[in-house]
C-alpha cells in the first residue's frame, strides 16, 4: 500500500463522520444522480437515513443513561415494576408506538410511496425504447428503432485481474461498445436475458431491475448531463459476475443521431463482409481476438478449460469434429452447432444471438487450428449464415 | 462425570459409557450438548471460509482464489452459519433449557430427539462433501449459487448443488422434527401450575420459532425438490422455455426465507429478558406485550417476503403491499426494544459477560432493524439491493442480533451446564474485540454498498478498495476474537470456580432452583408452580 493511499485512507475514514466536502476519495453515500428517479431515491434515502439515525441516538441515549446511573456499584436500588400501572404511564408506553406508526406510514410512507410511483412509471412520455439483454458475461443492447445492435462486454485486460500489469482508472467498469444514450429523453429500458438472472445496475441513475430469461421487465431513465456512468451486474450470475460491468454513455442529441448513422454503417460494412470469402489468415487473426474476448474467460486462454466445471478445446472430441454435412446443414451437437446454439442447462450459450457470421465463422476456424488441433480447415462466414 | 452421574452407576438409568452414551443418548441435556459442540464446531468452519473470502476482497485483483472458488466458499458460508451454526445452538440451548425451566423431567420425544441430532453431522458431510471430491478430481466443487440456490443460475451448477439440496432436505427434517418435539414438550410437560401465560420468554420464543419451522420449512423442501427434479428429470418449473417461471423459484425460496430470520433471532429475543433481568436484579418488564410481540412477528412474517425479490419486476401494487406490511413489522418490534429497555431501567445493574453481550445485541441488533426499515422502502431498496449495504444489514441482524445473543446465552447458562464459573476477564475481552471488529468489518460494508458496490463479487473496482480493506482488517481481528470464546468455553467445561445452583444473583426461574450441573433426570418430584 502507497504512502498515498494510506493517508487517503485515513483522511477517508475521518470524512465517514465530516461533512461531504472533507472527503478524499472515500465514496460512502449515494453516488451524485443523474436521472429524476436518482433524484428523488437520494431524497428519500437522506431523509430515512436522518429519520433512523435520530431513533438510534434517542432510543440509545436513553439506554446508555439507565447503564451509567442504575448500576448496582452506584448502590442503586432496584425498582420492582414489570409494566405500566397507572394510565399515565400507559399512555406514556403507547407515545413512542404511535411516534413510530406515524413515521412508518406517514413521514416515510408518503415519500416512499411517491418514489415508488416515480420508479414504476417506466412508459408515460416515453421517446425511446432499448432493449438489454444480460447474458454470460455481456451485455446485448439493441435499438429496435434504428436497427442497431450492440454487445458491450468487459475490456479491463486479463493482466491487470491477475496483477500483471497496473490497475487502470476505470479496472472492472469499462467496456469496449458502451451504451450510447442521448441526454433529456426518457428511455424506456427493456430487459430480459439469454440464460441465468442478471441485474441491470446504473447507481447513478436510480435504478437496478432484473433481466429475466423468458421474461421481459422495464425500467426507465432520463439522463440530465452528458457523461459517462458506470455500474455493472448486480445477481450473481456464475463465475464472470463481477466481470459484466454496465457503462453508459450519455451525449447531446445531435451527437447521438451521428452516432446511430455511424453505427448504422458499420453493420451495413459488416453485413457485406460477410458476404465475400475471407483468407485463412483474415479467419484466424479476427477468431484470435474474438476467442480472447468471449471464449477464453471459461475455456482459459489456452484452450484448456478448468477439469469437471468447462471442457478442454485443446484435444477435444467435439472440436475435432465434424461441422456441415455434405449438404452444407449443421451437424447436430458438432463444433458449430455447439458454438451457434449453446448447451441448454450450462453456461455455453447459444452465440448466435450474440456473435455476427464473421465472428462465428472466424472463432470456430481458431479453435479448429490452435491449441494443437490440426484440423486445417475453414469455415466462411456464408457458410455460418446460411445455417442460422 | 458429576457426582449425580456417579450415583446413577449400576442402576438402570445410568447411562452407557464411551461414545456409545453419545450416540444412543436420549438425555435432553447430552443432546443439548451435541447440539451446542456441532454448533460451535461448525461456526469456526463457516467463519474460516469467510477469511478466505475476506482475505481474497483484501484488495483489488484476483489474488488467491478463482471465481469459481470463491462463488462457492460465500454460499456455503451462509449455510453453514444459518443451518449449523445459528440454528443448532438455539436448539441445543432449548433442548438443554427448556425441561429445566418448564420442570419436565425431558423432552417428551427422547428417541426423535436423538435422530434429529444425529442428522446433522450427515448434511453437514454432504454439503461440505464437493469441496474434497473436487480435490480428488470429482465434480466442480459445492453449490456455487449463493445460499439462495436461485434458478436457473442453480440449474446449470455441478453437482456440489445436488449435494446441497440433499443436504437442506436432511436438515430440514431434523428441524421438523425438533419443532415438532418442543411444541409437545411444551403443550404436555408443563409442571402444574406453569400455565401457557407462566412460561418462560425464552420458551414462548422456541415455541413460535417451532412452529414457524413446520410451516416453512415443508415449502424450501419443496422448491429445492423442484429444482432437483429440474436439473435432473426434465420437468421445468422454472424454466421459461417450458412454461416456467424463474421468479417462482425466489417467491417459494422467501416464504421460507424471511421467516427464517426470525426463526433464528426469536430463541436470541426469548433469551435476552431473562439476561437483562438477572444482571438488573429487576424482574421483566411486559411480559404479556413481549409474548404478543412475538406472535404478531411471526404472523408477520410470513407475509412479507417480497421485499428480498423488489428488483425482479414486481407490480406496483405488489411492491407498495410489500412496502407496507415490511414496515409493520417495526411496531411490534419496537415494543421488544421498548420491554428490553423499560427491564434495565431503574434496575441495579452489573455487567458480567452475559450482560455484555445482551446489551451489545440490542444496540447492534438496533442499526440491524432501522436498516431494515429503510430497505423496506421499494424505490430507495433498487439501490440497497444486492449491493454490500444488504450485507452490512444482515449481518448486524444475524450475527449481532443472532450470534453475539447465542453468545451472551452461552455465558449466562454455561456456568449452570458445567458447574463451573466462566473465566469473566477473558471472556469480557472477548465481548470488548467482538464489538469493536463486528463493527470495524461491516460499517465499512454499509459505505461500499451505498457507493454502488454490488455483493458476491471476487473483484471490485478502484473505488471500493479502502473501505474494504479496512472491512477485511475488521474480519481477521474477529475471527481471532472467536478463539478467546473457545477458550473460555474449555476452560469452563475442565474446571473452574464451582458455580451454585443459583448461578447470578438475580437470576428467576425454575432452572436456577436445581444444582449446578443439573443431575442427569433432573426433577425426580415434578416441580409445582405457584402464584
């Protein structure tokens, strides 16, 4: 531990019981909000947080009062009362209970049922729908509007987990396609999931819902200021749960429609490069990189898996197995169907929601020819779309 | 042995010797004893899993574990604390206290009373089982789903999952079948006189606790059956593909689970008048609106299960019921809190171990249950959720409110199990560590969570890094604290200052009239209760 952080540290530590402008770099609140949902949880956090905290000391208080005076070494005389006689004292035990039931349904349940009403309103003035889809260790975003389809998926280098290289500002929160959203429109956010449950989680815009497979469920947000928010998955969803982060990023409108025309383009370009036949050498380099990316975080870097949790790809019988008949129709539980249809039941996922036909065609002609398997030939990413 | 035992020698009733008395046993005070040892056995096997867990969240990075360990070891955790640790010692406490102070000579179902211990060792092999196989080359090593087994994540998880769910099934047929012989002990053992509104508070918690067991307990057996049939014979009760539905899953899991808090904490809230009356010399503060506190909780609390699935999409009128009804359960609560008070005030107090550590379970207990209030509210819970802040909140509900009154049980009734008077120095340490490191490790866990920290993550971003640092520092210093407890509690079964039969001054109750240790038939004459 740095000189530096020791004292942040420290500093931290006095700032928990100073005032917000005190901290150093000791996040301990509700992170600053960004959408009206943000807002209005903030308030209702604050104001619970200071309501519970009075109780605490008051009820406390009088407690620490009756350990420090009514002690035997002060020669106290023990009272003899098991409850209260005289009606007096019988409306003075019912005080505090009725105290309590006015601050549960009124001081805290009128803001709480507000917030509710705030949070579930997810289609009123709606002016633009995305749809999340969570699976195995991504995040899929579509824009059903546009067309546009994305997956944003972890981009913290494997070296930096295993302390080979320095932790990055962002380490576990920055993704390589973020979720591109404009400013000052309500998004209606769609969500459902491919495989396990997954949660949605953005702090800073107040909301955190469940994508459930099967399923669809809503959530909403209408960002106020362009920037960059970061949350990540929130249910454990198997052993890249912490790996699955969530990042946003909000622009100016004008900035977003250039975004979607871009984007737009580019699947047009991948669209047609599917269309022509790659070198083996084009396979191999985008199937290296694609592999790194989505495959390697189960069957390790070198093929090998982990032994009884996910199979080796080094020597694997399936692998080195057949993938099209002569027909040009998948094999049924061979290599590609595998990759393009998942296991049901595991954590092998169907990829062809996820993958394009280059990637798919790509990573199953890497798997083919490395880690000692030889079997030297190609598949094309034709190929790949005419089995979909 | 005890001069009782001795005198028992030859005569029918004298228990065999060796391990065969413990294995045949039918003595509620020797199968008060298993349970107690298995608990205290088992909590050090929870706690040292939490160590490598903590050490691991030490700093960012993968350091010692992959995350496939890791999944496991926090999931295993909370079920070896909550079914091995917690609830076995409330039930070695009751089958130990509750003959003494309802003056029954045993439990009124000895034979089912030894089967019911005999159980847990078995689920304790079972759920712990994977992690060896997984050495040897078998399987993926245990549930790897969390404690809460949710679906479908728990359809796709090695077969340490199986392990698990037969292991909940053996467990939850010991705790049926415990419920079920304290509710007969207490319905038809009461010595005359001991009417039902005459019990023990710590009774009227055990006996609430018991029957909230054998309503919830049969609907966990039935989800994790579910769920194996899932995984195994092809049925698809959570599985959308099939017209399932993986939500059903949490609703069936809670209905169990929320009453499973108060299962753990009611025998703790039965047990922490009789302490804070003894040490305040003072007798205890309404009875009767305690006793009907307790029942309305527990009626509550099968009702209320919703607020640990806010996130999964619920209605808005689902949610604002749910809201509602968790907020509730703050009145009869408070009148608890309110009783616990209203019995020290004005008493003349001491504070021997027993009473420290009742009282550091009220004040702990406190942040524990206001935490709760404030999760109730469904929009503040979408940020609470899932993150370090619920952490913070069970654990200040489950181990201070749970485990520090298990403990301040301990202290106060181990002088009358063995005879012998506890080491006060050490064990006031022990009450002293614990509280300051109970509070070092999870206040921090409060901050992270709130700052957007989610839980059962192996590796964390920058800005969570000090406070769990400090979070892991606060876990090592009281896991340490523990040992002390184990050396007290040896150094009070070898020996020790003999203890008389009325162990504290102002201790009330039939269990204080018999000698220190209690003979093993205690009450050879039954007992008659005056006014």
């Amino acid at each position: 531990m740095s000189a530096r952080r020791a004292i942040s540290m420290l500093l931290g530590g006095l700032a928990v019981f100073g005032p917000a402008s005190a901290r150093a770099s000791l996040d301990w609140n509700l992170p600053p909000p960004a959408t009206p949902l943000a807002l209005d949880t903030l308030h209702v956090h604050n104001t619970f947080m200071v309501i519970t905290l009075t109780i605490f000391v008051l009820v406390f208080a009088i407690m620490i009062y009756s350990i420090v005076v009514h002690r035997k070494s002060r020669n106290h005389e023990p009272a003899a009362f098991t409850g209260p006689g005289t009606a007096a004292q019988i409306f003075w035990t019912l005080i505090p209970f009725l105290i309590l039931v006015f601050i549960d349904f009124i001081v805290m349940g009128i803001p709480a049922y507000h917030s509710v009403e705030v949070m579930q309103d997810t289609r009123t003035d709606a002016d633009m729908v995305v749809k999340v889809t969570g699976s195995q260790w991504k995040w899929q975003y579509e824009y059903p509007e546009e067309g546009i389809k994305l997956v944003s998926s972890l981009a913290t280098p494997r070296a930096q987990l295993d302390g080979q290289a320095a932790k990055g500002e962002h380490y576990l929160r920055e993704v390589d396609n973020p979720l591109v959203l404009p400013v000052g429109k309500k998004v209606r956010i769609l969500l459902t999931s491919t495989d396990v449950i997954h949660t949605w989680w953005v702090p800073q815009f107040g909301t955190k819902r469940d994508a459930i497979p099967g399923f669809i469920r809503e959530t909403w947000a209408t960002i106020a200021q362009p920037g960059v928010y970061r949350g990540q998955c929130a249910e454990l969803c198997g052993t890249g749960h912490a790996f699955m982060p969530v990042v946003v990023q909000a622009v100016m409108e004008p900035e977003y429609r250039q975004w979607v025309a871009q984007k737009k383009a580019e699947q047009s370009a991948q669209a047609a490069s599917a269309q022509r036949t790659w070198s083996r050498d084009e396979l191999m380099k985008h199937g290296q990189e694609i592999y790194a990316k989505v495959c390697a975080v189960c069957h390790q870097p070198n093929g090998q898996g982990i032994p009884g949790t996910f199979p080796a790809l080094a020597g694997s019988k399936l692998v080195n197995g057949p993938l099209l008949d002569a027909a040009g129709r998948l094999v049924k539980d061979g290599h590609l169907d595998r990759v393009m249809n998942g296991k049901p039941g595991t954590a092998m996922q169907a990829f062809k929601a996820t993958l394009s036909d280059s990637d798919i065609a790509a990573v199953v002609t890497f798997e083919r020819n490395s880690f000692g398997n030889k079997m030297g030939d190609l598949v094309q990413p034709a190929q790949v779309k005419a089995v979909r | 042995m005890t001069t009782a035992d001795l005198a028992l020698h030859g005569s029918p009733h004298a228990p065999p010797r060796g391990l065969m008395r413990w294995l045949t046993t039918t003595n509620h005070k020797d199968i008060g004893t298993m349970y107690l040892v298995f608990s205290l056995v088992m909590f050090f096997v929870g706690g040292a899993m939490i160590l490598l867990v903590r050490a691991e969240l030490f700093q960012p990075g993968m350091q010692m574990m992959q995350p496939e360990l890791f999944n496991q070891l926090i999931g295993v955790h909370a079920l070896v604390m909550i079914f091995m640790a917690l609830m076995p010692a409330a039930t070695g406490f009751a089958n130990w206290m509750i003959p003494l102070m309802i003056g029954a000579p045993d439990m009124a179902l000895p034979r089912l009373n030894n089967w019911s211990f005999w159980l847990l060792p078995p689920a304790a092999a079972l759920l712990l089982m994977p992690f060896a196989l997984a050495l040897f080359g078998v399987g993926s090593g245990a549930i790897a789903t969390g404690w809460t087994f949710y679906a479908p994540l728990s359809v796709q998880d090695g077969m340490g999952l199986d392990f698990a769910i037969l292991a909940i099934h053996l467990l939850g047929i010991s705790s049926v079948m415990g419920s079920i012989n304290i509710v007969v002990t207490v319905f038809n053992l009461r010595a005359p006189g001991m009417t039902f509104m005459k019990l023990p508070l710590f009774v009227w918690g055990w006996l609430i606790t018991a029957f909230m067991l054998i309503a919830v307990i049969p609907v966990l057996a039935g989800a994790v059956t579910m769920l194996l049939t899932d995984r195994h014979f092809g049925t698809h009760f959570f599985n959308a593909a099939g017209g399932g539905d993986p939500i059903l899953f949490q609703h069936l899991f809670w209905f169990f689970g929320h009453p499973e808090v108060y299962i753990v904490l009611f025998p703790v809230w039965g047990l922490t008048p009789h302490i804070l009356s003894a040490f305040a010399r003072k007798p205890v503060y309404g009875y009767r609106a305690q006793v009907y506190a307790f029942w309305v909780i527990g009626i509550l609390s099968v009702i209320v299960w919703g607020h640990h699935i806010m996130t999964s999409g619920m209605s808005t009128g689902a949610l604002l019921y749910f809201m509602y009804s968790t907020m509730s359960i703050s009145l009869p609560l408070s009148v608890l809190f309110f009783c616990w008070i209203a019995t020290i005030w004005r008493g003349a107090m001491t504070f021997e171990a027993p009473m420290l550590f009742a009282l550091g379970m009220i004040v702990l207990f406190g942040i524990g249950g206001l935490t709760g209030l404030v999760l109730a509210d469904a929009a503040a819970d979408a940020q609470y959720h899932h993150s370090y802040f619920v952490v913070a909140h069970f654990h200040y509900t489950l181990f201070a409110g749970g485990i520090m009154g298990i403990m301040a049980g301990v202290y106060f009734w181990l002088p009358k199990m063995t005879g012998h008077m506890i080491d006060e120095i050490l064990a006031k340490w022990h009450f002293w560590l614990t509280a300051i490191a109970f509070n070092l490790t999870f206040l921090p866990q409060f901050f992270v969570g709130l700052a957007g920290m989610p839980r059962r993550v192996p590796d964390y971003a920058l800005q969570f890094a000090e406070f769990n640092m400090l979070s892991s520092i606060g876990a090592f210093v009281l896991g340490a604290a523990q040992l002390l407890f184990l050396i007290v509690v040896v150094k009070c079964i070898r020996g020790g200052p003999p203890a008389p039969a009325k162990v504290w001054e102002g201790a009330e109750g039939l269990e204080w009239t018999v000698p220190s240790p209690p003979p093993h038939h205690t009450f050879q004459t039954r007992p008659v209760i005056g006014e």
